[in-house]
C-alpha cells in the first residue's frame, strides 16, 4: 500500500521538496576526496519515532521507515502529506554494557519547522512524538 506514496516521491525528485534539517557540522571525515560520514549537531526539536525489533537490523529500519511514510503520506490527524525531511535518523541500540548492538533500533523523522509547534498525532500508535534535546547525530 505504501507504492503510490514511493512512486510518487521518487517521481518527483526534487531536492526544493525536501527539507534539510538544521544543523551546526562537528566534524567530516573524507577518504580520498569522498565523503564518508559527518557528525552534526541538531538543536532541540520534535521527531516522530518508532522502535522496532525484528529479527534482522535491516528488517527493523525498512519496517520502520514504511510507517514513517505512512504518517508522513497523510494517516495523521492533519490528514496532509507532511513532507520530506533529510536524514531520516536510524538509532542502533546497544545493551546496558554497550559492548553488542541489540536487535533493536528506533527509526526518526524531524517534524517540519512549521509542524514543530503543534505536530500532527500518528493514527499509528507505535509512532510518538518525542522532543530530543540538542543531539549528536553521524550522517552518510
């Protein structure tokens, strides 16, 4: 159900459509003149989030991501197609020593500056709305 929404998106590529979260850049780090990730720093803000836990780590983000689009693609209380913003963040989770990834992650999408007052509610009870503060993020 999700492959109009894809289509559509894909279809209509354009980089104007998505909005580039705000951040302030820590660090890059390149080989050989290609990127290989940045650490940025985001301010305060609302995300929408979902945790996930299937048996395979890939499994867990593509699942995520597909209810991420459904919120995004207007099963929320708006009703509206919220918009794209970039990166959609993935969070490994790590057991209390934080020596081993756990099989669970938690996939996030940053609420458009003009919804971060007031977010529309997922129809989807497994997506919060959540407020982090200020956060280190590594992008790719």
């Amino acid at each position: 159900d999700m492959a109009e929404p894809i289509q559509q998106l894909t279809r209509n590529n354009n980089p104007q459509e998505r909005q580039t979260i705000p951040f302030t850049l820590i660090q890059r780090k390149e080989k050989l003149g290609d990127l290989l990730y940045e650490k940025r720093q985001y301010g305060k803000a609302k995300w929408a989030c979902i945790k996930m836990k299937e048996k395979q780590y890939e499994q867990s983000i593509c699942l995520g991501f597909m209810k991420l689009m459904r919120y995004i693609c207007e099963q929320n209380s708006s009703g509206l197609y919220l918009g794209i913003t970039v990166p959609i963040v993935t969070i490994v989770h790590t057991n209390e020593a934080q020596s081993q990834m756990t099989q669970s992650v938690t996939v996030a999408y940053y609420l458009p500056e003009v919804l971060q007052d007031e977010p529309p509610h997922p129809f989807d009870s497994d997506i919060i709305i959540e407020e982090w503060p200020s956060t280190i993020v590594y992008s790719r």
